[in-house]
C-alpha cells in the first residue's frame, strides 16, 4: 500500500508521460461513429468535472487524519481525470463533433455529488465508475479501428488501473477503521451499490459496449469480476481477521 505522499509522486510522474500521437489523422468512419459518438461525448463531459465537492470531502477527512498530502495526491488524481476529459474533447473537435454541456447521467451523478460530503461514499463511488470506465474504454478501443483513438483508449486504461488502486487502499483504510458490525452491513450495501451502478452505466452505454463486443451476459460478469477484486478484498480482509482461532 502506498503512502499519500508516494502517490503524490506517482501522479507529477505519470502527468508528464505523453503516450498519445497528435500528428495522427482521427479516421473514423461513420458506422462506427453511429455506434459510439453519444457515449464518447457523455463521457467526456464527466471527465471534466472540477471536483470541487470531491476536494470538500477529501479535506474534512484528510484534516480529521491529518494526512495533508492525501489532499494533493487527490488534486492531482482529479488532474488526470480532467486530462481524459480534455484529451476526448480534442478527439471530439478532430472530428468535427460538439462537446455536450448536458446529459442526464451527468447530471444526475453531479447532483448525488453535491449532497456528498462523505469520503467514504466518494471513493465507493469512483472505485464503481472507473471499473466500469475500464470496460468502456476497452469496448471503445475494440470499437474502432482509429489508431489515434485507440491510443487516447490505451492511455486512459493505464491511468485506471492505477485511479482504482488509489482509491481501493483508501476504501481499506476507511474499512478497517469500523467496528465488525459496520463493516459487514458495509460490505454488502457496497455490493448492491456497486451493482446498481453498474447497471445504470450499461443502460446509458450498451449501444456502445456492444459496438466493443461485450453482450449484457459479458458485461456484467466482468463487473462481476472487477467487484471482487475490490470490495471483495474488503470482504476476504474481514474473514481472515475474525475467523474463529482454536485454542
């Protein structure tokens, strides 16, 4: 597990490693744009957000553990998020599309976000939606056979392995710190949630995950998957720990 203060510069390091070819041409073609436009420009819309609400939460927990570094790493976490945002809006302007101002799923997650001041419920939330980003933008990369595109797909893949690691040590922490009670009911509401949310996502995208190859069927058993890797280490960590021992 990685210190605030070791994520903080895994972040500065990995902002100035440039993986994507500008000097390329955005050749797609208009079956596939069919296929994946509205999706890309939702999504692009919500990796702008400025994570105000998010560095509310992050300071009243950080100064409540007294880990001011952890507000940085999430500053810069943000940073990079803004930076998919913006590389998807330039893929968008290449191609001759607008960037949406408005959209429902937006919209909606931005109002859950604005009533949340909770760090918990903020880094449930985000491990939920980058799971599920690393479906989409392996569906998107699958989708097209745009080199440039593919590349914006590769680069953001490896940046939410490591967004999902972030914010796993960090549901960890604020797991651990609950009485066995708690973490069991916990554990089980995020599971519900993480499937809810999941199910939303695919209802918004599945033009688009089916464009990428993944059937209902399969999209849900990677969500699946991607839930035990993360809540369910919670799950595993609180078995191990208050198993019976015999004397």
């Amino acid at each position: 597990m990685k210190s605030s203060q070791q994520w903080v510069s895994y972040f500065k390091e990995n902002l100035e490693i440039k993986r994507i070819d500008w000097q390329q041409p955005a050749s797609i073609t208009e079956n596939e744009l069919k296929s994946i436009l509205k999706s890309v420009q939702a999504w692009q819309l919500g990796e702008t957000s400025d994570g105000k609400n998010l560095l509310k939460a992050c300071s009243i927990y950080a100064e409540r553990i007294s880990d001011p570094y952890y507000i940085k790493a999430m500053q810069l976490f943000i940073k990079e998020e803004q930076k998919h945002g913006n590389n998807l809006g330039k893929y968008l302007d290449l191609i001759g599309q607008p960037r949406i101002k408005r959209n429902w799923g937006d919209t909606l997650f931005r109002i859950v976000r604005h009533l949340n001041n909770s760090m918990e419920w903020w880094t449930i939330t985000v491990i939920i939606i980058e799971s599920a980003a690393q479906i989409f933008y392996q569906s998107l990369k699958d989708a097209t056979g745009c080199k440039l595109l593919k590349q914006i797909c590769a680069d953001i893949l490896i940046d939410e392995a490591a967004h999902i690691q972030f914010q796993q040590e960090r549901l960890a922490t604020i797991f651990r710190s609950k009485t066995i009670i708690w973490r069991s009911l916990s554990y089980y509401w995020y599971k519900c949630f993480f499937l809810f949310v999941s199910l939303v996502v695919w209802a918004a995208h599945k033009k688009l995950f089916k464009a990428g190859g993944n059937s209902f069927k399969n999209y849900y058993l990677k969500i699946k998957y991607k839930s035990a890797k993360t809540i369910g280490k919670l799950k595993y960590e609180m078995d191990e720990k208050y198993a019976f021992q015999p004397s």
